[in-house]
C-alpha cells in the first residue's frame, strides 16, 4: 500500500452556507421574523472533505473557489483550519462563490441558492486523478470522466446520488455503480431509481449492482448489505434533537468510509455513520457540524443508557486514545481578518 496516496480523494461544487435556525415556520410573503440562530461556514462538497478529515482522514479535494471574500474565507477553513489538501483546487478570477441561507425549522429547511455554473468542470479539476484509496462521488446523469480513470487506477469509489428534478429517475444512471465498490442513497432516492415499494426492496435490488449498498432512512436509521462479505445490518437511528440537519447524509457517507477504511464489520460501520450524522444535526451548518473524533469520544463517555450502551460498546475498542481537540463548529458570522 501507497501511504502517500489520499485516503479520500473528492470534487463538486463548494458554497458559502449561512444558515437561520430557530424560526418555527417559515416566513410568509411580507413577513419579517427575527431568530436568534445562525451560523455560517463552507458547504456543499466541503461537508463531505470536513467530515472526512475530521476522523483523521488524509483528504484531497478539488472544487473551485471565488475570488472573493466568501471564496477567500471558505479557502481559509478548509486549508489552514481543517487541514484539507486543496492542490487540486483553482480560484476563478471574476466567477463569484455560489451562497445559500438555508432557513431551518423543524426537521425541514428551505434553500436560496446564488451561484453560476464554475469555469471548471470536475474532469477539468482531476485531469487524470491521483491513486487514492477511495474517492466519495455524487453521480449524476451525464458520467465524469474522471470517475471511470479513478477506478482503474484502483481508487474505491463510494457514490450517493440526488434529488432528481426532472423526476424520470432514469435507471441509466445505476448503469455508472458498475465503477463503484458502495453506493449509499437515501430511502425515497433508492426506491425512485429501483422502482421498488420500500428501503429493504431496493437494497436488495441495489445488492446486485454494486458491493456495498446502503440505504439510508432519516429518522427511521439505515439498512446495508455488504457482498464481500455476506453481512447483513439494520440499525435505528439516534433520539436527538435536531437544530439544522444541513449536511447530516454528508456525514454519514464520509463517517462510513473512515470506519470501512478500517476494516469494521458492517453493523459497526453502520451504526458509527448514524451517530456521526445524528451528532450533526445537533449544530449549524453541514461542514462544521461534522464531529470528528472528539465529538464521538465525548458522546460515548457522557453516556448513560444502557441499551445504547451495549449497541455501541465496540467504540471502547475503536476510538483513538488521543481523539484530538475540540472541533470548530460554525460561527455566527466570519471573524474579522487581521493583517
């Protein structure tokens, strides 16, 4: 093994989040309502880099930044805060960073979007991409062509897949799992592009196009199937309060490759990405929701519950004796620079 290869190697579109929590419902036409929350930060493919890097993955990302401030700043947290590797990465002179105000109520949000499509395209960005162990890939319609050289490099693809506007979900796009070791789409995505009726259908039709297939169910937990080793888990997902779910199936999928990169058996592989995201959610943001090890550690030595005792009792063995320092989580607006 290559111990200078990455161990997660990603691309995608990055944003500047500032995200409005606390609202109760969302504002009606004409209507000002004022929150006491709010938090900003990176987001978009910067949720999965921050998650991964976070559990002390080696992290290579190529997307593109503004030349502006929020380009600036978003650049500032990844490289110098959260230790990302952004060799890959270009600033585009004149080309503004996309931005969302994501308004979150409940277990919902509402998203505002201001962005252009970037000057660079992800095949422009990974040329022919370095060997990595694995990569984490949003697929989508057309195939990137940088995906199909990753794979015969030997990179481990890890796929999720979106929201399908146009609501064909084409089944076309399953045709790309051909390149991927796990593909880890949510429960409504699964059975749109299965034609299937429920979770457990569609992952037993994702099983026969892919190693690893995962099929995540919001508050109802997750299910997988792993191929290479004829395992088989379903686990509930954590009682928690959620402040902003921003990001949470980021968390998971780069929390279910840290803990597969080390080899655990599926069901802890399964239930350590349900709680990464389920601590997520209890913060501002996508990006730096992420707990990393230090959030993890500190949930299971404040544990009392017996029963979540015993579900977790493998993370005894599985957290690292020094778990790192406190994370950042997301503030309510950028500092001031210093010069």
């Amino acid at each position: 093994m290559d111990d200078d290869r990455p161990d997660v190697l990603l691309t995608g579109l990055l944003f500047y989040d500032l995200v409005l929590t606390g609202l109760g419902k969302p504002p009606a036409p004409g209507e000002e309502i004022w929150t006491g929350g709010m938090g900003c930060g990176p987001g978009g493919i910067a949720n999965l880099a921050v998650a991964a890097a976070r559990f002390g993955l080696k992290t290579s990302l190529a997307t593109v930044f503004g030349d502006d401030l929020y380009g600036e700043y978003c650049r500032d947290i990844l490289c110098d805060q959260e230790d990302i590797d952004l060799s890959l990465s270009r600033t585009a002179d004149g080309w503004p960073t996309p931005v969302t105000v994501s308004l979150a109520y409940g277990h919902d949000r509402a998203l505002v979007t201001h962005g252009q499509e970037p000057p660079y395209s992800q095949d422009a960005l990974m040329g022919d991409p370095p060997e990595a162990r694995t990569a984490l890939v949003h697929i989508e319609a057309e195939p990137r062509a940088w995906l199909a050289k990753a794979a015969a490099n030997g990179t481990r693809i890890y796929a999720d897949v979106g929201w399908d506007p146009t609501q064909q979900w084409s089944a076309d796009l399953l045709d790309q799992l051909s390149l991927c070791h796990a593909f880890l789409p949510n429960e409504t995505e699964a059975m749109a592009y299965t034609r299937t009726d429920s979770a457990v259908a569609a992952l037993g039709t994702l099983s026969e196009l892919v190693p690893v297939a995962v099929v995540t169910r919001g508050g109802d937990g997750a299910v997988a199937v792993d191929q290479t080793t004829g395992e088989y888990a379903e686990v509930p997902a954590l009682d928690v309060d959620v402040l902003d779910a921003t990001g949470a199936g980021d968390v998971f999928g780069a929390s279910f490759v840290a803990a597969s990169l080390d080899g655990w058996p599926l069901e802890e592989r399964l239930r350590f990405a349900v709680l990464a995201a389920g601590l997520s959610v209890r913060h501002h943001g996508g990006a730096l929701a992420a707990p990393g090890w230090y959030g993890v550690d500190r949930w299971w030595r404040s544990l009392t519950d017996p029963e979540l005792k015993r579900a977790y009792g493998f993370l005894a063995d599985r957290l690292p004796d020094d778990p790192g320092p406190p994370v950042a989580y997301a503030p309510v607006t950028p500092p001031a620079r210093h010069n």
